[in-house]
C-alpha cells in the first residue's frame, strides 16, 4: 500500500516533495481545498484545474449520507462521479461525526450518530469507514479515529489515544482485506475509466491532545502500525494558534522523513506558510472557501472584507498582484455590488480569487525551498 513520495529539496525543516497517486502528481507542500459534497461550493471542476489544484478533498462523512457511497461506487467512484482526474483524498469522517456533539455516541465499536439531514441513525466503525471510503475511490484515505476534544485531561486524552490506536489497526486490516475493491482498480468487477495496479494509500493519524508526551507516543505507536504516510488530527479544536503550532512542532519530529505528513484542518494563509516550514507537506482548510462566501478575501496586502461600504467606488482590482482571472478582469466596486446585492456570482468570483492565493501562496513556499537548497 505505498504511494511514492519523494523528497527533492529540503530548506531547514521545510520539505519540497513529489508525491504520486494513482491520478496524478502532487507538488508538496500542497494546499488541498475542501470538496465537502463532491463540490468546491461555487467553483467548477475546469476552473479547479486551471488554477492548479493537484488534488481535492472530499468528506466520506457528508457523502455517505448524500448521494450515499453505494450509489457513487456503481458510477464509477469519486473521480469519475464528479469529473476530477486529478487526485482525491478523503477523511474517515471521524472528526465530521466529532462535530455533531449530541448527535453522536462513541464505543469501543464505532460511533453512533444521527443524521444532520433527516435525524436518521447510522454507525461509523474503523471497518465501515475503510468500506466507504474504498467505495469512494480517493487515492489518499483517512483511518478512522477519534478527535479528542478540547479541552481535555490527560487521562481522557490518553484513553482517547487509546482507542484511536486500537481503531488504526483495525482500519488498516479491513483496509489490507478490502483495498483492491476500489472502484478503478484492475481488480474491480466493475470496470472504470482508470484500471491500474495502484491501489488507495491509507494514512494514519497521530492524536495525543494538546500534549507533547502523548503526541509522541501517539506518533511512535502508529508508525509501529505503519502506514505510507500521517497526519496530525485533533487541532483547530478551539485551542489558541500558539498552542497549535507547539502541538504541530513536537509532533512533526516524531515522524519518518521519507513519509507524507499531512496536517489536518488548518489554518490562515499565514500559517499555512509557517506549518510548510515546519516540514508539513499537506494542508487542508474550509477557510479560504467559507470566508469567500463571507467576503472575506485574502490578499498580498492583507484582508479585504469587500463588503465594505469604502469599496463601492474603488475601481481598482482586489489584489493588484493577483494573476488570477478576477483579479484580472473585476474591479472591488464591482464585486462589493455583486455580494451587496446577494448574487450567486459574488460567491464564485470569491472564492476562485481565495483559492487562488492559498495555492499561490503554497507555489511561493515551493519556489523558496528549492532555491533555499541550491543556495
Ligand atoms: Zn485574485
């Protein structure tokens, strides 16, 4: 179950990457937008491409329950459901049912929890997450874990620990039974668009709370159960950025060189610059997509909340150093209409220009590790 990741230039902790899926190469340190529903809200799959997104995320969690993995699996999978060739990763969908608070019940078997839709009850265990997302086809897949919250005490962090552990072998094993089932595998009894040899990397997720120790062990146990690559789950729960980014440090050197380190969740684009020097090579985040729709964008010269009543004349561009098409084409004027009066095209416009600085952002980091190393 490996996928090839290479590393090429290396600038202090910060890591310029190679990683290949089955559909396609990514360019590490990569921001990796959010696709909660088959879907970066208001930007279509074209676009995606040519701002240059290598891959996308999608949530198993939202997808379950809508369209629901059975019927995605018989149109081929992910890719092909949503006219994506390039790389997919999903999450396990443990810190989705996380969220639901009340909604939820953990055991030793899974967690239960209701429907945010139609209040209907369902059961995630490390098992039924693998077959969801095998059913899926993402090339990356999350194991199953349990987010600890925040806060917690160190003996409820541990037994959270725990058990995120013990559901890392059990997802890695169904994972191991199950993984040539994946809808565009050779193997497949349904043929899809891509048959290929390759199958889904699984990644496990190092938990441990807020706790340097814990994160330690957490990390060492679950490179004993290894797997091609980690990820740091359990943070942007609510504790301070500081503590985040102590919790990323003491975590981030526990982990194997020549793997993948993914980095769940975060952050502003300021921190995404600072957790790549941290030598993470993953990122994921709503925010650059959900501030969009609430005009809120990001720009080399700060935040511009465009719904502003100082930008109803301005006629210049929302980020004069922006290459991007609506930076290129609208002025500020323009889109403080567009979102004053409500229209669908403010929140397109929006978010292309967000998520075109995230992924400019992390181009730049890319660019100064590997002039880092010739220097
Ligand atoms: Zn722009």
């Amino acid at each position: 179950m490996s996928i090839p990741f290479e590393v090429e230039a290396t600038n202090r902790s910060a890591r310029l990457g190679r990683l290949s899926t089955p559909h396609g190469v990514v360019e590490t340190p990569v921001f990796m937008p959010v696709g909660t529903v088959a879907s970066v809200k208001g930007v279509s799959q074209d676009i995606l491409e040519e701002l240059g997104v290598q891959i996308l995320l999608g949530n198993t969690y939202h997808l379950f329950l809508r369209p629901g993995v059975e019927q995605v699996r018989q149109l081929g999978g992910l890719h092909r459901f949503m006219a994506w060739p390039r790389a997919i990763l999903t999450d396990s969908g443990g810190f989705q049912v996380f969220s639901l608070n009340e909604l939820r019940q953990v055991s030793e078997e899974g967690v239960k929890f209701r429907s945010h839709l139609d209040g209907s009850s369902h059961l995630f265990t490390p098992e039924s997450a693998m077959e969801a997302q095998i059913g899926l086809g993402a090339d990356i897949i999350m194991a199953f874990d349990e987010c600890t919250e925040h806060p917690a005490d160190r003996e409820r962090v541990r037994q959270s620990m725990e058990l995120t552990l013990r559901w890392a072998e059990r997802s890695k094993k169904h994972f191991e039974a199950h993984k040539h089932e994946v809808p565009w595998s050779k193997n497949a009894k349904r043929s899809g668009a891509i048959q290929t040899d390759q199958t889904q990397a699984l990644f496990g997720i190092v938990q441990g709370g807020m706790d340097a120790a814990q994160r330690k062990e957490s990390a060492e146990r679950t490179i004993e159960i290894g797997f091609p690559g980690y990820a740091i789950g359990g943070l942007s729960v609510g504790e301070p950025r500081a503590v985040t980014r102590e919790v990323v440090e003491a975590t981030v050197q526990h982990l194997p060189a020549d793997k993948p380190r993914y980095l769940m969740g975060v952050g502003t684009p300021e921190e995404i610059v600072e957790y790549a020097g941290l030598g993470i090579d993953m990122m994921d985040c709503v925010l650059p997509t959900r501030a969009a729709r609430h005009g809120l964008l990001f720009t080399s010269e700060g935040r511009v909340s465009i719904k502003q009543a100082r930008y109803a004349s301005d006629q210049s561009p929302l980020d004069a150093n922006c290459g991007c098409r609506v930076c290129q084409r609208y002025s500020r004027a323009y889109l403080r209409h567009l979102y004053a009066a409500n229209e669908v095209l403010a929140q397109v416009l929006n978010t292309v220009h967000n998520l075109s600085f995230y992924l400019d952002t992390m181009r730049a980091v890319r660019h100064s590790i590997a002039l880092g190393n010739r220097s």
